[in-house]
C-alpha cells in the first residue's frame, strides 16, 4: 500500500451561515492550514477529524492502492485529489496524495 499525505490547504468561514443556521457551539475545527497528516494502511490519523476523514477515505483508499486519475484528468498530478470536508459553516480544503518515489507528486 501506498502511504499517503493529506495536507490542509485552505480553510473559512462563513459567519452569515452560522448565525443564521447554525446552534452556538464552544468547540470547532482544530485544524489549521499547512498542517500534514502520513496514513499508512488507510488507518484514520491521530488529530483529523471524523466528519473530514469520512469524507477523504474513499479516495485515500484508492490512491493508497495505486489507484488515481479521478474523473478523467481533474487534477494535474493523477495521483491526488483536492478535497473539502462536509462542514458548511467552515470547510477545510484538503490535498491528498501519494508519497512515493514511484508517483509524482510535484503540482
């Protein structure tokens, strides 16, 4: 299996939403923008939250198999994805990507 880098790449918020949709809450997103994360053996890492590796883990998945080229040349190093996590009010912009000496991972 390949190991795998996810790295966060951009986050926001949207205030307008959250005042209007959203119930107070003391506690959000932990992560911040350049932080990495290694997965070996499609195995959720320490510190990524739940709702966000739900969403990267189909595609950590197939890039940890070898797999790539999401929907037919999406992105310029087949071999990764550009990903948000599925919360509205402040999404996380996710890179993942292989890391290997067999893949590219140069953008």
């Amino acid at each position: 299996m390949q190991t795998i880098k996810i790295t966060a790449i951009r986050k926001t918020e949207y205030p307008d939403l959250m005042q209007e949709y959203e119930n107070p809450i003391t506690h959000a997103c932990d992560i911040m923008v350049g932080q990495t994360y290694l997965v070996k053996d499609c195995q959720k890492p320490d510190g990524l939250c739940d709702s966000a590796w739900q969403t990267l883990l189909p595609f950590v998945e197939e890039l940890s198999q070898g797999g790539g080229n999401f929907f037919d040349g999406w992105m310029k190093n087949p071999y990764s994805a550009m990903l948000s996590c599925n919360d509205g009010f402040r999404p996380v912009s996710f890179l993942v990507e292989v890391v290997d000496d067999k893949k590219t991972t140069n953008h």
